[in-house]
C-alpha cells in the first residue's frame, strides 16, 4: 500500500530555513578563514621578503670582515707598516700599505674608504694622504676608538665621514668597522674600513615596492637609517633585529586599510555565524518540539495498551527505543509464530512419511487423499517406488564435519541438488528418515519415465562423489501401484542396503537383483573356520592355501553385512580361544598388535577392503606361531610325536605311556612339550584329531555313530558321544542332520 509522505515532507520544510542558515554560517566561516590564511600568508611572504633584505645587507660587510682579517693576518704591507721602527725611511712601506688599501677599495666597491693608524708615531696612512693623527679630520671617531677597552661591535652607528683632504670624499654617511693591529694582541694600531651607507642601501629600493609594501630601518635608539618614501607605520607586520649590524627591520603592506580594520571585520564575520547559530538553535528547539507530537501520540497509545511484556526486553531509553522495543517485540512473535507453524508443518510432513513408509497400518485412503492435496503428490499414481540414499563412512564424515551446522548444510546440498535432477521428470518426495539415509518417494508416470529415474540417479551419484567429496549408496526398491504398498517397496531398499558389504559402497544396490544373488552357503563357511582354527594349532603345510581360499571365497559371496560381521567375530572368538593356550608371547602380540587392527577392520564397509589387510594379519600371525614353534630344539621331536599321533590316532591304546615309550621319553616330559610347543596338552590334541576326522566321516560316509566311533579310537561309543559333543556342541546324530544335508556322502 502505497502512503503519502506528508509528514516525511513536512518536516523537510519546516528545516529548510535551519539549513540556510547552516549554509550561511558555513560561508562566514570560510571567509574568515580564508581572510585569516591570507593575512598569514602575506606575513609570512613580507617576513621572507624582509629577511632577503637583511641578508643582503649582512652579506657583503661579512665578506669585507673576512677580506680584512685575511690582509692582516698574511699581507706583508700592512705588517710591515705597523711594524716600522721609526728609523729609516717609510716611503716605500707607506706605498706598499697604500696600495693594498686602494686595491681593497677595487675589490669591494661598497668600501668607502680605509685609512690605517700607528700607535706608536700617531701617523694616519689615509688612501689620499699620510698625516698626524691630529690634522686627520676622522680624529675624534679614532680617539673614541682609543679610549675603548676593547672591541665591543663589529660594525659601528652609520656617522658622517670627514675627510682632512678637501676631497668629494667629506662629510658621507658611512658605517665603520675597525681591527686592533697587530693581530692577536693588536697594541700597534688599527685600521677603519668605511662603508658608504649610499651604496650599501641603494639596492633596497630594487628589492621592495613601495606601493604595496614598507620598509623601515633604524639602528642604534632609533636613528633612522633607512624609510619608505610613504612609511604606514600602522600596519607593522614584521620586526626583524640584525645581531651583526644591530639594526632593526620593521616591515609591512602599503593599504588604505590597516590590518586592525581587516581583523575587526573578521570578528564581525564570526558575530554574525554565531548569530546565526543562536538562531538556528532556538528554531530548532520550536520545530522538533512541533514536529515530536505525532511520535509522542504513538507512544501513548502504546502505553494505553493493556499489554505490559515491552517492560521484558529491558526498559527503554528513550521515545524511540520505546517504539522500536515494541515494534521488535511484535516482530519476534509473528517471526516465533511462523518458524513454530513452518516446523510443525515440517515435523508433520516427516513423520507423516515415516508413518507410509514403516507403519502404513495407522493411514487409509483419506488421509493419503489429504497429503496428496496439501504437498501435490498424485492420489493415484501408476508406477512409484522408494529409494534410499546413504551416506557411506559416516563415521568419517562426523569426523570431517564435526559441526552439526556443516553437516547439515551437506545435505540440504544433497536434497537440492535431487530436486534439480529430477523436478522436471516426475514428482519425488525426500525426507532424511536417518542421520545417514534420506529415503525418497519416487513418482513416476511410466515405466520409461521410471527408467530414465534411474539413469539420472547414477548421475546424482556421481555429482556427490565429484562437488561434495562424499560417497552415497543407493538402495533401490520394487515397483509399487498404491500407497499402502510404499512400505513394501521402502523395506526392499533397506534389504538391498544391507548387502552393501559384499557388493561394495558408492553404487547402485537393486532388490530384485541382490536378492537374486545372495548365497545360501552360509553353513560351509561356520565348518571350514572350525576346521582351519584346529589345524592352526597343528601347523599343516596347507595352512595358508586353505585361510585364501576361505578368505577369498567371502569376499565374493552375497551376504547381508550383518552375516558377514557374524562370521567375522566367529572366526575371530575361534581364533582367540586358541591363542589363548598359546605361549605368552604369542598371546601378547594377538592382544597388543593383531587383536586391534583386526577391530579396526570391523569399521570398513566393504568385504573388498577387509579381507585382503585380514589375510595379511592372520598370515603374520600364522608366521610368527611357526617361527616359534621352530625356533625351539625340540622342534623336530614334537613333529615326530606329532606325525606319530596323525597316523594312529584311531589307535584306543594311544596316550603318553604309548608315546614316551615310543620315543624313549619321560610322559611327563612329552605333556609339557606338548603344552609349550603346541599351546594345548596331549589328552585334548588327540581328542581334538579325533572329533575332527568324525566330522569328517559323519558328512561324508553312511557309517553309524558307533562305527565312526571304533574308527576314530573310541571303544565305547558312549564316551565318543561325550567327547563329540562337549568339543562341537551337539550330539553326532545331530551334527550329521544338520550340517551334512549339501554333502554327498559314501557307503
């Protein structure tokens, strides 16, 4: 349903004016920023501007200090005038000294003049003339320059230079800078360097604009070296103070307007923003107030509800956690009551298919009439059959997806991917009945369509095996006609899935087909396991041929994985009875090596993969049983008695007082021969060779039980009957109704 936004526009209206003025305050800010950056700006350009000045300045008076020091220091003229001991003639040294000065004037053309002074005569060398200190016109700044102590500055106040000379050199504005002769004490005189103040500064005026920009110079208190032709000392931005020349910079912008009245409008700017924002505040405060009614009639037709449970979720902080604490709790119910409904609606799908398929007794036909209206299965359908797809190792597969989340997500791949194979051919319903097995109804509106079913079944097969990296058998039902026979063609699935042991896994198991194959020769395998079991103990050379053929034989019979663990753990009880009686080492190896990779075949799903690692072990038992039986001295004794026993076992007067007299031994020392070599004593070997052979007679001749007896050794065929039975089980007469029924027998 399709609402108008009115109070959604409304109240986009009625904050329009506060965005203006937001917007407003916004400019006024960036103004006065940007006003701000630029007078940073211009103060930071005229500081560098300045400072350019300065060291323009500075520079070519360092470089004349420098020049002046080096002349002093390694200049034959000068040290030779200040060192003249006022004997002889001083012409040459004057000229020499003045010409060093004249060619110090020539390399540095801000130098005004240099004149040299000697203490020790009070002569003046001047570049024009050579005087008494008293007729040279400079006479009062040298005699200021006396009464020092010592050098305080470099570079003096800017003064008037006077020349005694008459020359166009007198009265010129110039800055001295004087060194104490000879270096380092300087007790012999000084020289003045004379820099003119015009030549100096003539270059300022190059350097500046005088109308946008100022420069004012003073030195000393205040006198006045250098000024702008139109100084606006108002508007001062910059002060920069010269350490070497002791001169102070002051510096600024030429305008009609002082900085003062820039900032005083940039104070403006922010009275007016937050004005604005003063505005914007106390509007906003009016229109939220307005614009919070409709919320606040909401909220009290909640609370006039007489349903309290929002108060369980915790109690709200505020108008709209009230609100969405009760939209949430609303929402939670309808989204409880929809998972409950969908759930049950699920637990009643499965377990009405369980009910079809395992007890159909509690369905009739309008019950099935309802299903079929409610999911859109057929009522009536032509063909339908049940299958059953199950996991094979799922022991492993727990084992590699240990989360219930993941295992759960690998099937619901699995039923999907069913749907995708088959929602275009026919109508199916799956369910997973077990954690391992998802049982499908297959509809199908012909027999064709029905093959076709099964062709696309191999395919889903084979897609398992490849995408999920998982094996599936698939156990295949008889055709059913009506609803109450899927039970029927349900239990023929799981019956194909029980021979999956001896067919193998990762295949497709038909009923008919397994049925049709399996064996009925259970019997013979109970018999020959006896009967390998007893010659295990007697060491015969066929042994092994026998256990293969035994093995072998298994393997390839159709048996339900129920018959074959049973012959399995029958073979396996026979086999620890004997090695029982073994000696002790022997019982250690079966119960420390072989009894648990023999348990941990028993977790293998097919014949195939059993019994070749199960021949393997029983052959290594069987090898390391006769490598210690031959390993002792009297190994080829206990085979003689043995071979002896074999052959006249049906002898009655056969025992250890026949034996040892035979073989010219002690009795008891063939009884425990006996017990160490072959595992059992001497009384139950021949009884056990006795029974054997009659089991043999009773299967395969028409004698009678008293006859077998004489023919085995027994004279009295009551204790033969005794003797049978407590090594079989059962009575001879028994035994031969029982297990001779396949056997041809002999006259």
């Amino acid at each position: 349903m399709s609402l108008k936004k009115k109070w959604y526009k409304k109240t986009i209206l009625s904050y329009l004016p506060t965005l203006y003025l937001t917007i407003a305050v916004i400019v006024l800010a960036a103004i006065f920023v940007v006003s701000e950056i630029s007078l940073e700006e211009a103060k930071r350009t005229n500081h560098y501007s300045t400072k350019s000045i300065v060291d323009s300045l500075e520079t070519p008076l360092k470089s004349v200090e420098r020049r002046i020091l080096e002349e002093l220091r390694f200049g034959d003229a000068l040290y030779y005038f200040f060192e003249w001991k006022g004997t002889g003639t001083n012409r040459l040294i004057n000229f020499e000294a003045n010409k060093s000065l004249r060619q110090l004037v020539t390399e540095y053309p801000v130098i005004h003049s240099i004149y040299l002074y000697r203490i020790k005569d009070g002569m003046v060398l001047s570049m024009n003339a050579f005087e008494p200190l008293k007729d040279f016109g400079d006479q009062a700044y040298i005699m200021s320059l006396a009464q020092q102590p010592s050098v305080g500055r470099s570079w003096s106040l800017p003064r008037i230079y006077k020349d005694s000379t008459g020359t166009e050199q007198q009265n010129v504005p110039v800055i001295s800078l004087h060194k104490r002769t000879q270096l380092p004490m300087g007790n012999e005189g000084l020289i003045v360097i004379n820099v003119s103040m015009n030549v100096l500064l003539k270059n300022i005026g190059q350097m500046i604009d005088p109308n946008t920009t100022y420069l004012h110079i003073t030195a000393g208190e205040d006198q006045v070296v250098y000024t702008s032709p139109t100084p606006d000392r108002q508007a001062v931005m910059n002060t920069i103070s010269s350490r070497y020349l002791q001169w102070k910079f002051e510096s600024g912008i030429q305008s009609r307007v002082s900085f003062d009245s820039l900032q005083a409008i940039s104070r403006i700017w922010i009275g007016l923003g937050v004005l604005c924002i003063v505005i914007s505040f106390f509007y906003t405060l009016f229109i939220t107030k307005r614009n919070y009614r409709p919320i606040e009639n909401i909220i009290q037709q909640i609370q006039s509800f007489p349903d309290k449970r929002v108060a369980e979720k915790g109690l709200p902080t505020d108008e709209f956690s009230f609100i969405q604490k009760a939209i949430e709790r609303l929402n939670d119910e309808n989204m409880q009551y929809e998972a409950e409904v969908q759930e049950a609606n699920q637990q009643k799908r499965k377990q009405w298919f369980l009910d079809i398929l395992e007890h159909p007794d509690s369905f009739d036909e309008d019950k099935w009439q309802e299903i079929s209206d409610r999911f859109g299965y057929p009522a009536s359908f032509p063909f339908a059959a049940v299958t059953i797809i199950e996991i094979d190792h799922y022991a492993a597969f727990e084992e590699k997806y240990k989360k219930a989340y993941d295992q759960g997500l690998i099937k619901f791949a699995m039923s999907n991917v069913l749907h995708e194979y088959f929602h275009e051919l026919s109508s199916l319903w799956p369910e997973w009945t077990r954690l391992n097995r998802m049982s499908v109804i297959h509809f199908a509106a012909s027999a064709e369509q029905h093959e076709e079913w099964l062709a696309r079944l191999e395919k889903f097969r084979v897609w398992v095996a490849v995408n999920l990296r998982l094996t599936v058998t698939i156990g295949l039902g008889e055709q059913a006609e009506r609803w109450n026979e899927l039970h029927r063609s349900y239990n023929e699935a799981v019956e194909a899935l029980h021979f999956k042991m001896s067919r193998g896994s990762n295949r497709t198991l038909s009923y008919s087909e397994t049925i049709s194959q399996r064996s009925s020769n259970i019997h013979l395998y109970y018999q020959e396991m006896n009967a390998l079991v007893h010659d295990f103990r007697l060491g015969h050379a066929d042994w092994k041929e026998r256990l293969q053929q035994l093995l072998s034989s298994l393997q390839h019979e159709v048996l339900t994985n129920e018959e074959n663990l049973h012959l399995l753990h029958y073979f396996k009880s026979l086999l620890e009875q004997v090695l029982d009686q073994l000696p002790q080492p022997l019982q250690e190896q079966w119960k420390q090596q072989l009894l648990p990779e023999w348990d941990s075949l028993m977790s293998l799903e097919y014949m195939g993969d059993i019994v070749p690692r199960l021949l393997e072990l029983l052959l290594g038992a069987y090898d390391s049983y006769l490598a210690h039986v031959q390993s002792k001295d009297t190994s080829l004794t206990i085979h003689s008695i043995r071979a002896f026993i074999e052959d006249n076992y049906n002898d009655p007067e056969l025992s250890l007082h026949l034996i040892s007299e035979r073989f010219k031994l002690n009795s008891k020392y063939v009884s425990q021969l006996f017990k160490e070599q072959l595992g059992i004593n001497f009384a139950d070997f021949v009884m056990d060779l006795r029974i054997q052979h009659a089991k043999e007679l009773l299967l395969s001749t028409n004698c009678s039980i008293n006859e077998i007896a004489a023919r085995v050794g027994y004279d009295i065929p009551l204790s033969f009957g005794r003797a049978f039975k407590k090594q079989v089980g059962v009575s001879p007469s028994d035994y031969r109704k029982n297990m001779a029924a396949d056997t041809p027998r002999e006259t």
